[in-house]
C-alpha cells in the first residue's frame, strides 16, 4: 500500500514538473518588435476601413504603405513580410499588404488568413498559374 502511494506520489510530482517547466518555456509574444527579422502586419476591420498593425502602432493604408516604404530604406528587400489578414474583413485585404510591400521593395512576402474562432491560419500563396495534366513534362 506504502509503495503505490510512493510510486503515485512520484508520478505526480514528475507530470507536475514536467507540465510547469513546459508552461515556463512558453512565449506568448502578441506583438512582434519592428526591429527582428520579419515584419508582422495585422489586418483587421477598423472604423474607417482597413487597419494596419505593425508591432504596437496601428495604421491606415497609406500611413502603413509609407512605413513600409521607410524600413525598405533600412532593411535588406529579402526581409519576410508576414500579413496575417482577419477572416472577417472584406477580400480585397488579401492583396493589400503583398501589394505595399512589392512597391516599397520586398520580394519575400507571406500572407495568411486567420479565422480567429476556431485559432487557425492558412497560407494563401500567390504565383503563377499551374497546369495541371495527366502527362506531366519530363525533367
């Protein structure tokens, strides 16, 4: 009896650990700096139209086409521009981030649409068009 207990004890406190040392590593980081890497946009419904976010400052179009303008000026044009674009705003947000970011300079941009009531994300990729056959070139 002495040793279940034991043995129930050790098991908590190593689940215990275990999950606390996973929820310790954890970084939530809910805006991005402007200084890394990748420049995260946000777009979402404001209440004129469009809203850029850009770390913590918000934007409208031409004030977030003017910004990007601006760290073309200072960051290398393969930085990532990453737009995560509201599922709930109209459909021509999607273009509107890769479109500041081609004029300002960047050649390396991403965009994703969020659908914030089930937390989930998906890459629209723009390009050529494919077509697709049943006899594929060889290469």
């Amino acid at each position: 009896m002495l040793k279940n207990a034991l043995r129930l004890g050790l098991l908590m406190v190593m689940t215990g650990s275990l999950l606390g040392g996973a929820n310790a590593r954890h970084n939530d980081k809910g805006v991005t700096n402007k200084d890394d890497h990748q420049v995260v946009v946000v777009v979402r419904e404001g209440r004129k139209g469009l809203e850029f976010q850009i770390g913590a400052d918000k934007y409208d179009s031409g004030q977030a086409a003017f910004y990007l303008g601006e760290l073309r000026l200072t960051k290398d044009r393969n930085t990532a521009i990453v737009a995560v674009v509201d599922a709930r705003v109209e459909l021509e947000a999607i273009r509107a981030v890769p479109a500041m970011a081609i004029a300002a300079g960047f050649n390396n941009v991403h965009t994703y649409v969020y659908w914030p009531w089930t937390k989930k994300m998906a890459e629209i990729r723009f390009g050529p068009v494919l077509n697709f056959s049943k006899h594929p070139p060889s290469e």
